[in-house]
C-alpha cells in the first residue's frame, strides 16, 4: 500500500485506502501467506490505473458508497491476481477489458453492489471466453452500450444472457429467448439488433419465429417474413482430434426427441448450433435414434437433399453415412470425414 504515491492516484482514492490502509494490508499478506504469487508492483499498478478512475467516477455521483466499493474492489482484484485472471501472463485476457471498459460503464450498479456486479460480470465473460467460437469482446462492446440503461444488477445480468447467446454461447439460446420477451420492447428490441421503436407486437412475432427456426437472425425474422427459404448448408463443425477437433474417428449423428447427438465411437456429445454458434456437448453414452417421421429430409447417394417440396444436391455430402433431422436442422457425416455438415431451410 506504502508503495502507491499519492501523485499516482487520486485524492479521493488515497482517503480511502488510508482509511481501509489496515484491513487492506492484511487481506494483502493473507494471500501471500497461503502461497499466492501476486505480484506486487502490477497490483499497485493495476489498483492505480484501472481502479482509481472507476472508483473517481462513482465519488462524482455517490460519494458515500466509495469506501465500501474501494475494499470490494480491493479484494475482488486480489482474489483475481491470485487466480492468475488478472495482471502478468492472465489467462484470461479479456477480464482485464471489463475492468478496464465495461465496469466504468456500469459504474452506477458497481456503487451500489460491487461485489456481485464485478463478480457476475468477470465470471460471464471468463466463461465466453473459455468456450471456443464465441466472441467475448463482442459481448464486452454490446455490455457497454447496455449497462447505463439497467435500473438494476438483475436488469443487467438478464441483458448479458441475451447478448452471451449472440455471442456464441448457443446454449443460453432459450433462455435467452424467454428473457427478451420479459422485457420491455425498447429494451428487448435493441438487444436484438432492432429499431428502438420496434412495435411490441412485431417484438412478440419476430421471437415467435427465432423459436421455430434456430437459423435465423432477429435481424432476417423481421425483414424475410415472405421469402421463400431454400436447403443450405449452414454449419460445418468438428475435426480431427490430431487437428484441434474433437473426433478420433468419423463421427455418426442421431437424434432423441429433437436433439442431436453425435459419437466417434469414443466418446459422445450433445450438438448444439444456431445462428450464433455451436457447442459439442459431452454426454456420457451415445443415443439411439428415434424413428424419423415422414416429413424429414432425405438425402440420396448423389448428396441430393429433398426437404419438403425442396430440393438441392451438394456433391460433397455423397454417399453419406448418417444423417438425422431435429425438425429444423439436417445433421449429415460421411464415412472419410472428421466433421459434421449441418443444413437447414433459410
């Protein structure tokens, strides 16, 4: 603490770290007692850069809150340096972003709640992060934009669901879904990429058709209403485990009550896509196929696929070795693949 000058932070900050100097120490030499490498000069560091500015930020509007949130934040930082998510060789890059960008943006909720704001939103973005394909600094801009208009820590966290599910985290996708039509439509209709003025009701028919087909955007829900869709494929997910992938070998598909499932022969997962992403979900057997119904997709040995009164050959799905459709989504695999061809009507 000795270490941070006070030509280094503000007047306001060094009050209250003189203030909390006591507790603050010992919270400091507790860690470094249980064997965590924190170290110190980025802490002091990271302490006068990035949380001086947010804790000057809230003095400006809650004066009597900065205290509490200088020893919420202290700690918070501390606990993240000790689990290597924040400062030299983070694993984490990106939780450094929402301290430095987003929680000034929602500095009015870190005021009144610091340690489940800070917390929430560190613990969104680590797990963004951690799933592959996902974009969590698209969630960290779009967060930014948001958090100043949320009442609330409940209102703020209900808009992050929405917004990890655009960005990547497929399976948020329902619950997602039923968060937006809880909100208020100048809120919702925003989150969703739409005009701020967005009708309620149009609100209400787009969500209706982002629930019935999984590959559209709200963007296309609202504006291709008319249009006829045609077979595409949409997705082609997994590889090789030798190559980064997940598969050791050719993997096979089914499906069980509407979800799909794929196996190497190995091992087993849950498929998971949409729009935004996909997710290869492990699972602990692999499931058996229910019978298809009448009206699913057939795919022919040329890679002809006929789906309802549409038709489309792709050449390089011939001689498929599985297929199996959810009633939205078309799985495919082939016997010399390591990947999975998703198709769909859009």
């Amino acid at each position: 603490m000795n270490a941070i000058t006070e030509s280094r932070i503000s007047h306001v900050f060094a009050e209250a770290l003189q203030a909390e100097r006591e507790s603050l120490n010992a919270r400091f030499a507790e860690h470094r007692v249980a064997g965590h490498q924190v170290d110190a000069n980025a802490f002091l560091d990271h302490l006068a850069t990035t949380v001086d500015p947010l804790v000057c930020r809230i003095a400006e509007t809650l004066p009597e809150r900065v205290r509490t949130v200088v020893t919420e934040l202290y700690s918070t930082s501390l606990e993240l340096f000790s689990a290597s998510l924040l400062g030299p060789g983070a694993k984490v890059t990106e939780i450094a972003d929402v301290w430095q960008r987003l929680l000034p943006a929602a500095a009015q909720l870190v005021a009144r709640d610091p340690a489940r704001v800070v917390g929430c939103l560190c613990n969104a973005v680590y797990n963004i992060a951690s799933q592959p394909k996902t974009r969590s600094r698209e969630w960290i801009d779009r967060m930014m934009g948001i958090a100043p208009k949320c009442k609330d820590t409940a209102l703020l966290l209900e808009c992050g669901r929405v917004l990890a599910w655009q960005a990547g985290m497929v399976q948020y996708r329902s619950a997602a879904l039923e968060t937006a039509r809880r909100l208020r439509a100048e809120l919702a209709a925003p989150l969703l990429k739409l005009p701020r003025d967005t009708p309620a009701d149009i609100l209400s028919n787009v969500l209706d058709r982002l629930v019935s087909n999984p590959w559209l955007t709200p963007e296309a829900a609202m504006s291709s209403g008319g249009d006829s869709p045609s077979v595409r494929i949409v997705r082609k997910l997994g590889a090789f485990r030798g190559f980064g992938g997940l598969f050791l070998e050719p993997p096979r598909v089914s499906c069980v009550n509407h979800h799909l499932f794929v196996s190497d022969g190995h091992a087993h997962w849950e498929l998971l896509a949409d729009a935004y992403g996909e997710l290869l979900q492990r699972t602990a057997t692999m499931k058996t196929s229910s019978d298809p119904s009448k009206a699913s997709p057939k795919i022919h040995v040329s890679g002809k696929v006929e789906w309802d009164s549409r038709s489309a050959t792709f050449s390089e799905l011939a001689s498929a070795s599985s297929s199996v459709c959810d009633g939205t989504t078309l799985a495919v695999t082939l016997p010399t693949s390591h990947h999975v061809y998703l198709l769909a009507l859009v």
